[in-house]
C-alpha cells in the first residue's frame, strides 16, 4: 500500500503541481472584505477536492465568518485510529506589492522553489495532506486510518471563530490524536520534529500627560513627560541580562532539563547575527541563544510611539506616549495570569503626574508541549528520516499556533506537528515561497507516517 502510494505521487507529481497551482491562484486573504468571494472560492476548491478523494462526508460549515471545510473518513474500521487534521486555506495579504519578484496570486518556479502567496503558509503543506490521501484512494481504494478534515479559513485573523466550533461539536471533531502542517524545520532538508510551542499574551501601555502638547521650553522642568514616565516603567520590566523583573514572572515556570538542553544543543540552527544582521546575541543569563528562543519565556517592546515624528525638531513634551508589548510562554505559565502580573507591575512603578492605562491582549495561548518519546512522535521522526534521508532533529519552537492549545485543552489528546517550512521561506512577507523538494519528501513522509500509525 505504501508503495503503491509513493509511485502514484511520483507519477502524477506535474498534475499535482498544477492543482496546486490553482489553489494558489486563489486571492484568499482574509483580513479584506474586498475578497470575501475568494474566500469562498477557496473553500469550494477544497471541499470538492475532498469529495472527488473519496471521503465519505464533506461540508462547509458556516462559522459567523469565514466557513469551515469538515470531512470524514471512516472506512478504516473500529479498530484503527482515528486523526483530526487541520490546516487553513486563508492567506495574509501581499503588501507591499511593488516588492514582490513575480505576482502573488500566479505560482512560478524558480530555483527550485515555488514562489505565491501561501505556497507555504498554509496552501501548500494542506495541499500535500490531500494530496497523500489521493494517493492512497486512487491506488488501494482506501485510507490506512480514519480521518477527520477541519480546514479553516481565519487563522491569519486570529481563528476568532473556531474554538466555539470545536467546543459545541466535539464528538463531530473528536479524534484520537490531531496533526498540523503549519511549521516549518530548522533548515532545508533537515527533518525537524516540533514537540513544543510557545505560548503568547500581551499588553498595551497608555501614559497620559497633559491634555495637549506643551512647549518644552516653558514646561519643560514642571510637567512629567509621558514618553519619559513610560521609559521608566518599561526599563523596570527586564534587566540588561535579558531577564525579566515583573514580581512573579517565572512562578510555574518548568525547568530546562538536561535531557532537553542536549537535544536543543544538537540542533544546527540559524546564525543569529547573520540571518537578523546583527553583532551580537543576546540571552537570557545561563542560557543560549537557541534555549532562550526554543524553550524560555521572553519579553519584547513591539511598538512605542509619542510625540513629534515628522522631520526636524518640535520642541514639545508631547501629551501621551504608548507601547506595545507582547510576551512569548512556556509551560507552566497562565496567559490571563501573566497579564495581570504585567498589569500590576506597571501601576507600581508608574511615576506620578501621569495618567497610566493597560489594555490587555484580547488573543492568547499557552504553550504546549508532548513528550518527545511519545510514540506518535516516535514515528513522526522515523518517517521524516526515511524520507529526507537525514537523522531527525527534536526541537521547541518559539512562535505560537492557538489551535493547539484549544485541541489540547478540549479533547485532551496528542498533537503532531508535522511541518515542512524552511527559514527561507518568507512567511508574510513579499516573494512567499516553498522548495518544491519539500513538497517531493515532505509528501513522501507523510505516507510512511501513514503507514506506520497503522502498524
């Protein structure tokens, strides 16, 4: 069964290329009215792909915004296992466009690369999935387990729709484990496992001042200046060893155990200061680069803006000032707690003769992590070495996917990320792309792995 898969994907490689070509084709961007329709379009290319597999149930479920793309297949019997797969077929947009080699929506190769908006997150790796059960319906007839679809189309808006769904419906999307294609590996053609994911929360700070912009020279002496207070409060928050002063921080927060230092210490990761061009690292204190990003929480200023921006000089202290702050988490830590902990904080140290504001993040995550000697991901590791050719790498990941922690938390069963990214791929970014030798072994992969879940 297993071979007979692996020759129908080598001899139908071009017009699987073409198929997904079209899906590509389709201007699925969420986050803009403008292209509700080819939301829509989007969805109806996935749920007749599915239909003209073979699977037994196929549906667009309506979400209250964009729709759901649900199927089964339960002809594997009783006995064998069943996976909830999930994926999404919305896009982020293509701003700026002028910076894009060749158009977003109109797939073209290059060096061995497939360059389109999507071609990697998240079209191209759902298309493989699909792909894979084709093959095994159009060779043996059946699917070596059963299976449930669910293919969003607002995971690059927040998925604000979608843990309701798998809350109100969750014998329709029960399985005994879930996996994703939504991530990438550590390099090209280095098969990577991801058995954790960083949690995410965040806050806002508003410093207000005076009701309005004051010349600097006549106040400047008698009125706080809010982008001054809000310096100070933000400098309270982490230290210069990159460790972070908020009271209560690192309460519940799981240790790095040897074991996972070692695993971590295995990985050829990037250069940091060649891939983000810069002269140095920066960690946390007793800690590397990779184990700070892979498996420690981190604090980050995303934004902060005040005051005269034009050219020149203004001579003002302007009247509010803001920031933006995002923090990545691990095991152990609560989002809604890490957050007040945030919020706590900054009331303390705000200086007097200011009005200070927090707003909380409405979107968060908890981290999540499976054990890397679970079996699931056992076979997840053999299956990317068979393919690639190459010993598996075991790493955990310091970006955030909501819908892991909401199977987890819901359905309490394993999740397996099985992704097949590459760093060069420039997710949101202009000039998209994904290395078509991904798409051959990554798909080849996800056969043995079929097969040997089955096993």
């Amino acid at each position: 069964m297993r071979e007979q898969a692996l020759s129908y994907l080598t001899e139908n490689r071009e017009r699987l290329l073409q198929k997904l070509n079209e899906f590509l084709s389709i201007p699925s961007v969420s986050t803009d009215s403008v292209h509700k329709k080819d939301i829509n379009k989007a969805a109806a290319f996935i749920e007749e792909y599915l239909s003209d597999i073979g699977f037994d149930k196929v549906e667009q479920q309506d979400t209250g915004g964009h729709p759901l793309v649900y199927a089964e297949y339960n002809q594997a019997g009783p006995e064998a296992p069943t996976v909830l797969f999930y994926g999404h077929y919305d896009v982020q947009p293509v701003d700026p466009l002028d910076q894009w080699k060749s158009k977003p929506f109109e797939p073209e190769v290059r060096d061995g690369r497939l360059y389109a908006r999507g071609s990697s997150d998240d079209k191209g790796q759902v298309f493989m999935q699909l792909a894979v059960f084709e093959a095994y319906m159009k060779t043996d007839g059946k699917l070596p387990l059963n299976v449930k679809v669910c293919i969003e189309g607002e995971e690059e808006i927040g998925s604000e729709n979608l843990y309701q769904i798998l809350h109100d419906k969750k014998d329709q999307f029960h399985a005994d484990f879930a996996v994703i294609s939504d991530s990438g590996m550590v390099a090209e053609n280095q098969p990577t496992i991801l058995y954790g994911l960083k949690g995410f929360t965040g806050i806002e700070i508003n410093v207000t001042g005076p009701d309005h912009d004051l010349h600097s020279g006549m106040y400047g002496g008698a009125v706080r200046n809010p982008i001054m207070a809000l310096t100070h409060i933000l400098a309270s928050m982490k230290n210069e060893e990159e460790v972070i002063t908020v009271d209560g921080f690192y309460d519940g927060v799981e240790p790095l155990t040897d074991e996972e230092r070692e695993l971590i210490k295995q990985v050829q990761g990037e250069n940091y200061q060649k891939s983000a061009g810069v002269s140095d690292t920066a960690s946390e204190k007793g800690y590397t680069a990779k184990e700070h990003t892979m498996a420690r929480p981190t604090f980050e200023i995303n934004g902060m803006y005040g005051g005269y921006q034009g050219e020149g000089t203004k001579t003002i202290i302007p009247s509010t000032a803001t920031a933006k702050i995002t923090c990545r988490l691990v095991p152990g830590q609560d989002p809604e707690h890490v957050q007040q902990l945030l919020e706590k904080h900054v009331y303390k140290v705000a200086p007097s003769g200011v009005r200070v504001d927090v707003k909380k993040e409405k979107l968060s995550a908890k981290a999540y992590k499976v054990e890397p000697n679970n079996p699931l991901i056992e076979k997840a590791a053999k299956s990317y070495t068979k393919a690639f050719g190459k010993e598996t790498v075991y790493v955990r990941m310091g970006g955030s996917i909501p819908v892991v922690e909401w199977i987890e938390d819901i359905y309490n069963i394993p999740i397996v990320l099985l992704g097949f990214g590459t760093p060069d791929d420039r997710l949101h970014s202009p000039n998209e792309s994904f290395p078509l030798d991904s798409f051959d072994k990554g798909m080849e992969t996800l056969v043995h792995y079929w097969d040997e879940i089955n096993n």
